[in-house]
C-alpha cells in the first residue's frame, strides 16, 4: 500500500504541488517551463522515507503482538482499565457533570495511545490549515500596511540627474496646480550597496537612498516606526534610518554601524565605502530603503543632494490623474510617472497565486485529518463493540450511542485544534520567511480570523468523519457482538 502511494505521489503530486508554488514564484523570477522533470535521485528518496516509516511503525506494532503468548491473542483482547483522572480531583467541576461527560472524560484518558495519535494528527492538520492562511495574511499586509499605513503618498516623480532649473520649476507649477488637487515633497534618491563593516568584501545589499528636502515635513508622506509596538522614529541627524528587510539580511540592528557604498551601472560596488550609524530600524514591506537628513547625506558623502524625486499625493479622480501625468511627462526634465496603483495591482496578482496554494494546503489538511480520524474512529469502534453492543442492550437510544463515542473523537479534535493552533504559528513563521524575496519583507502577524477559520474548519472536518461513520455505529448487532467472546 505504501509502494502504491508512493508511486502515486512521485507521478502525479509531484508534478502538480510544483506547479502551483512555482506559479507563485514566477511574478518575481523567471521560472523553468512547467511541468518540471521528476529527479529520480529524489524520487528515490522520497519514496524510501514514505515506504521506511510505514514499515518501521508496522514493525512497532507487529513486534508488541509477538511478544504475546498464541494463547492470550486467541482469545478478545481485554478492555484497558479505567483509573481516576485529574479532572476528578477538581470536586466543584466534576460534581457538576453529566454520567456521560464524566465516561467520556475518562475514555479519553483511558486510551492514552489513541489520545496522542490523534492530537498530533489533529495538530498536523490545523497546523497546514494556519501556514496557508497566515501566508496569505502575510502578503495581505503588504498592501494593507505599505500603501496604507507607512506611504502616505501615491505616486513619484523622477527628474533627469541634469534636469535644467526651468524644467525643474515647470514640474512644481503643474503639481501646484490647485486643480489637480496634489501636494508633493522633494527628496534627493539614488541607489547604492551595503554590507556588514566587518565584512565589507561579503554579501552586499541593493537599497534605494532617500535625502528628503524638509525631514519634519517628510513625515506626512511616509510614516517611519517600529514595527513591533509601532514606535515612532525620527529622522534627526544622529544617522540613517534603514528599512528591517534590509537590517534583517545583514543582521544588524539600531546602534549598530552599516557600510555603504556607491554603485555603478552595472550594479557593482564602487570605492572604498563609507561606515554610517543606523539611528533606526523601520517597518517596510516592499524595496529596501535607507532615509537621510541632508546633514547625513552631506557628512556621508561631502556633496549636496539634488532632489529630484518628488513624493506626491495625487488625486484620487482617474482623469486628474492622466491630466497631472501627461502634463509631467511633456516636461522634457523629467523622466518618470509612476503610481503606487501600479504596484499594488502587481501584488494584487500575486495573491491570486497565493490563493492556489491556500486551496492546495486547505486540501492536504483535509485529507491529513480524514485519514487520521477515519481510522481512529474506526479502531475506536471496532475494539468497543461489546461496550457499544451494551449499552444498545441497556437502551441508549441512537443519538446517545452516537454521542457516546463521537463525543470523544470532537474533544481529541478540539483539543489537537488548539496544540495545532500553536504550531502553526512557528510553521507559518518558517515558510514566510523562506519564501520572501530580497526586496520584499512578508507581514509578520497572522490575524486572529486565520485561527479562527483554522480552528472552525478542523472541527468540521471531524463532524463530517463522524457523520460518515454513523452507519458503522447502527450495524452493530446487539446479540452478535454480546455473544463474541461465547
């Protein structure tokens, strides 16, 4: 049985998972055409590890049977015995529960084996469910925080490095007009490198600098703060404030010392560097940025910014919009137009890519659970027919028989839902963190309806695997299970 899924699984899912992670892949690179060939040295592996485990817990099992003496396995095997359990020692809240409640609290605990297999399972399951739809939280937040709580303007304006002081003066006149409904900030940009001052030679990092003309006004088009606690952070003369994405790649932090340096057009260090103090480590989700007083910049550099880029808040009217850009671009001075618009359709689409995945995770977790519950459920059953077959005897209706053991499997699921909940925070943490790019930073928080969707879809697997196993509970006869052990 273990050949034959492994088989299948090498055939068939190996060529489909790829497909839906590498489409998410292919908005930022170039990926190779799809379907990939299967790598036979990791088939090879994949299905020894799939075939190993499931011998090596066949092993364990068949192994504690023959240990047994033929006598003891010819006759039915015993019920396990029940003991007094913790919750009993809580008087107020066991006096207070149901005949019923009290047999399953301690059926729960009575098969202890039963007990963590089906919470690692369920853990599992919730787990997978939480990594999907913290990942798309993850990329939600770009949007949502980036073009909604930290940038504050709309669109940019890039200037000619040579723009002539008449074109210059040309641009402030058309986004001055009050027509248009815009306002706008300059700011000196450029791109440049940085690295670790202790290993100036090693990894380097691409990052957009950016001078602000007027720093205190620079705050209303983008808000600088922590992202844990959401402190503010200004922009003084102590240093440069870089982006987190950027101190997280280079392992720094605030206080400490970054090395920049010039780059030239093809993207290559230039000189020997120059070493700034980090002043702070701001929130940031797309690109990586450093900001700058002109001080700084002056210091740093020896030179005086030329502020080229403007920052604007456009209108929001779509005609104003293709009025302001058309009347920019006639400028000969300027280069660029661009909208934020732009980027978040991009990332917009990104999410589409996102959702696949999410539906391939929410599919695996589904059939992770079903197969752990179908087949709890069904030894659960099977070894307690003449407990079942009892109680039917001693006139449980039904929907008490029902509730006798399925009470039990929606409480394992609960309860593996929550230790589920828990491990897929560090799940969803570890595969954000490996799918980001460099010039990307994912949200870092999984909203609270994430676990709440985790949780409510885990349960209702669980009552679905027990609405299917409701026939199993009915055909049970009375007479014939009772006379078994005869």
């Amino acid at each position: 049985a273990s050949g034959v899924g492994s088989l299948v699984g090498i055939v068939a899912l190996s060529l489909f998972l790829p497909f839906f992670i590498m489409n998410a892949y292919a908005i930022v690179y170039a990926v190779p055409p799809r379907p990939v060939p299967i790598d036979p040295g990791l088939a090879l592996l994949s299905a020894g590890l799939g075939v190993g485990i499931t011998l090596a817990a066949t092993w364990f099992a068949a192994a504690s049977t023959l240990r047994e003496t033929p006598a003891s396995l010819m006759l039915p095997r015993a019920p396990q015995a029940g003991k007094r359990i913790l919750l009993e020692r809580v008087r107020p809240l066991w006096s207070h529960m149901s005949f019923s409640w009290k047999v399953t609290a301690r059926n729960i605990f009575r098969y202890k084996r039963r007990f963590f297999m089906a919470i690692v399972g369920i853990a599992g399951c919730t787990a997978l469910l939480l990594t999907g739809l913290g990942l798309q939280n993850a990329i939600n937040d770009i949007i949502d925080k980036q073009f909604g709580e930290i940038y504050h303007y709309n669109m940019v304006v890039r200037e000619a490095d040579d723009v002539s002081e008449e074109d210059a003066d040309a641009a402030e006149d058309v986004l001055a007009d009050a027509g248009l409904g815009s306002a706008y900030e300059a700011a000196h940009t450029e791109n440049m490198l940085a690295a670790r001052v202790d290993d100036p030679d090693g990894e380097h990092q691409r990052f957009e600098l950016i001078v602000p003309q007027d720093p205190s006004a620079f705050a209303d088009y983008v808000t600088m703060r922590e992202r844990l606690g959401h402190d503010p952070i200004e922009l003084d003369g102590e240093g440069v404030v870089i982006s987190e994405k950027l101190a997280t790649e280079l392992g720094l932090s605030q206080g400490d010392t970054v090395m920049f340096f010039d780059e030239d057009a093809v993207g290559n260090a230039t000189g020997s560097g120059r070493e700034v103090y980090i002043a702070g480590v701001m929130e940031n989700y797309v690109s990586q940025y450093a900001f700058a007083t002109p001080s700084v910049f002056g210091s740093m550099t020896g030179e005086k910014p030329q502020y080229t880029t403007l920052f604007v808040k456009a209108a929001e009217d779509a005609a104003q919009r293709t009025e302001l850009s058309d009347d920019l671009l006639a400028i000969d001075g300027v280069k660029t137009v661009g909208f934020n618009d732009e980027t978040i359709d991009s990332y917009r689409t990104m999410l589409k890519s996102v959702d696949a995945v999410v539906v391939v995770l929410v599919v695996a977790a589904a059939a992770l659970a079903f197969v752990v519950l179908y087949n709890l459920t069904n030894i659960n059953i099977t070894e307690r027919q003449r407990e079942i077959a009892t109680l039917k005897v001693l006139g449980f209706n039904p929907h008490e028989v029902n509730a006798y053991i399925y009470r039990e499997t929606l409480l394992l699921s609960a309860i593996g839902a929550l230790v589920g909940c828990v491990l897929g925070i560090f799940m969803e943490g570890f595969v954000v963190v490996t799918a980001e790019v460099d010039q990307v930073m994912f949200g870092r928080e999984i909203h609270a309806l994430s676990f709440v969707i985790a949780f409510a879809l885990t349960m209702l697997f669980s009552v679905l695997v027990t609405l299917f196993m409701r026939k199993k509970l009915s055909d049970i006869d009375m007479v014939e299970s009772l006379k078994s052990v005869e």
